[in-house]
C-alpha cells in the first residue's frame, strides 16, 4: 500500500506500537487523515518514522460524499496540521452564526455545504426519502469551523460536542489538540460533564505514550499552564485504549457513559 487514509487517532496508534520498528515500511509514500485534529509533532514523526512523504489533511462527510476540503501538495506542515485544507472545486461552503447570517473569516460559525456531491436525502425505513438540505440545497454539517485568510478551514468541533464553562464555549477538539502536543500524552479526547457551579466542565480520557507514566494532577497542572482555565479539564482518566468506530473515530457517546459511571 502507497497511500494510507485513516484519522489521526490511527496514526498514533501506529506510532505508539511497541514493535513499529520491527516493521517494513517502505511501501508507504503518502497519506490522507482528519476527523480529528493532528499536531506538528505527530506530523513530523509520520514523516521521520512512518515513512510518508505526502501528508494531506481533508474534511468530507458520509453526506458529502468523503470530501470538501483538502490540505494541497506542497502545503507547510503548520497549515496541514492546523486546518482542514480549501474547498474542492465546484463546490460551495458557507460559515453561519445560530441565526443564519454569515460570519467574518476568523470567526466561528456552523459549516454549510452545497454541491454536486452532496446527498439529497436519507432513504427510511418505509422507503421514503427524508431530504438533507435546506431550501436552498445547503447541507447543514454540525460542524464548527473557522476559515483563514487563505480560505482553509479549522474544523473547531461538533455543535454537539462544544460545553459551556461557566459562560465560555469550550471546544473539544481544540483542547485536544493542546493535550497532545505533550509528550507523554499519547491520545487524548475530551467531553463536558455536569457541575454544580459552573454547569459542566472538560473531563479527559487519556492514553499514556509508551513508557509514560504521566498522572491525573501532572496532566491539569500542564493544562493550567498551556490554555485558559475554563478549558482546563477537571477530571483525567487514563484508560488502556479509546472506543472507536469502524472509521476510527472516537465514539464520545461510549465517553460519556464512561464519565457517568466514574461520576457516581
């Protein structure tokens, strides 16, 4: 295999393999990732112990065919590393606030789409077709993005997935992306959870990187020096392996039923 597509959390995962060395990797020249973000220092390591020369990062969705947007060959590692490339051609993105109404680049707002690529609808159970866009054939993806002066886009996170923290919005993607800029944090991923004063906070289920033996009060008294403190997680589990979908993405419903469990 020439060409390896995987999220980012696959790639660590190669990259935390006690016997990677003992592999043949020859084969590898390039690979596509996202769903999730993927520091410089993972991008790095891809390249020196992974073998990859080409590196792209997109976005897309099962609704979308795969794509809209793509990181281009030649692009710097900072700009694959911190967005999710510039929309494909003949296709369409706008980036709306709650009300509709677009926002400035450098703002966040929810990702719309519309294109030739985009689904017109959900096929029921009863054979009826339930349709996936608006009136006018935008695709409202869930996603909070901002988008740069070079038109690429920063996937900030789901709608879903953002919690408040005592009046900010806290982003879990961007948290995450922070978290395991560490060395000894292999794998991280972030929810909100309930709290009586500030309605929810950030907890963290970690993966350690090989050899670490990072602890819970290690991992905040880091947080509290590298972000804001109402992005500060509150509660840090380490756990052997995160549950993922067939596609490899972190199943944070299967998170919050974990928090719950350790919340009693």
């Amino acid at each position: 295999m020439t060409i390896f597509p995987g999220p980012p959390a696959l790639y660590q995962g190669l990259l935390n393999h006690p016997d990677l060395d003992n592999y043949d990797l020859s084969s590898l020249r390039g690979c596509i990732t996202g769903a999730a973000s993927i520091p410089v220092e993972m991008i790095e390591a891809m390249r020196t112990r992974l073998g990859f020369r080409d590196i792209s990062t997109a976005y897309g969705m099962t609704e979308t065919s795969g794509i809209v947007t793509y990181t281009l060959m030649g692009d710097p590692d900072e700009l694959v590393s911190k967005t999710s490339g510039c929309v494909i051609d003949d296709v369409e993105v706008r980036i709306v606030d709650d009300d509709g109404n677009d926002v400035p680049k450098g703002q966040p707002g929810e990702l719309l789409v519309r294109g030739y690529q985009v689904t017109p609808g959900y096929l029921m159970g009863d054979g009826g077709v339930t349709k996936a866009t608006d009136d006018d054939d935008w695709l409202h993806t869930g996603d909070v993005v901002v988008m740069n002066d070079l038109g690429y886009i920063d996937i900030t996170d789901r709608k879903k997935d953002m919690y408040i923290v005592g009046g900010f919005n806290a982003y879990p993607a961007e948290i995450e992306r922070m978290m395991v800029e560490h060395p000894d944090i292999g794998i991280a991923s972030v929810i909100g959870v309930p709290e009586q004063r500030l309605g929810e906070v950030g907890a963290a289920f970690i993966v350690r990187a090989p050899g670490s033996s990072i602890n819970e009060a290690d991992v905040i008294s880091w947080c509290r020096e590298e972000m804001a403190n109402y992005k500060v997680p509150r509660h840090v589990w380490f756990v052997d392996s995160l549950p993922l979908t067939p596609s490899n993405k972190v199943q944070k419903p299967v998170l919050r039923e974990w928090a719950a469990e350790r919340l009693k």
